[in-house]
C-alpha cells in the first residue's frame, strides 16, 4: 500500500497511518498580535458559550486576528467613556495638580 494517496474528486492528500487512510490537514499560519485584557476575556467566552465560533476561527487561523481586532476596538471605547466620564464630572488635568484629595473624591 502507498504511504500517500492523492484523491482528485476533493484535491486531498491523504497519509496511510495503520490501515486507514487519514487526510493531511494543516492550519494556516496566523500573524500573531498581542491580545490584550478584552481579547482574553473574549477568548473565554467564546470558548465557554460559542464553542463553534471558536473552532471556525481557530481551524480558519483566524482566531488572533479577530481577538487582536476586538482588543482594539473595546480599549479605544473604554477609552472614550474614560473621557466622557471624566468631562461629565469637572475632572481635569488641573483638578488633579491642584487637589488631589478632592479629584480621587469626585
């Protein structure tokens, strides 16, 4: 028996391993990018609560991209509501210099 087979109805190489012959599946390489505090966290949820999500973005090679991505866009909204809070409650940089007692207060 061969060691390799090449199926052209699928375009799949498959590997003798015993008497079966399994087909040879690779991930693609995924650029690796930092994941910061809400990638995480939505990488435990996706692994808790959208097992097939994550498989898909995990087999596609997808998944650190996605959670690199939604790190981005959930830091630059925080950051946002940061400000937002921040000009809705008088706090500002001078606030800070000048008491800090009552800016940790507000």
């Amino acid at each position: 028996m061969e060691k390799r087979i090449y199926d052209e109805k699928n375009g799949l190489w498959y590997e003798l391993h015993g008497d079966y012959y399994l087909p040879c599946l690779t991930v693609p390489p995924e650029e690796q990018r930092p994941i910061g505090i809400w990638g995480q966290r939505h990488l435990r949820y996706l692994r808790q609560h959208r097992r097939a999500l994550y498989t898909e973005l995990q087999i596609t090679g997808k998944l650190n991209g996605y959670l690199a991505d939604l790190n981005e866009q959930a830091e630059a909204m925080f950051l946002e509501l940061v400000k937002q809070l921040a000009a809705r409650e008088g706090v500002t940089e001078q606030l800070k210099a000048r008491d800090q007692m009552l800016w940790y207060n507000r």
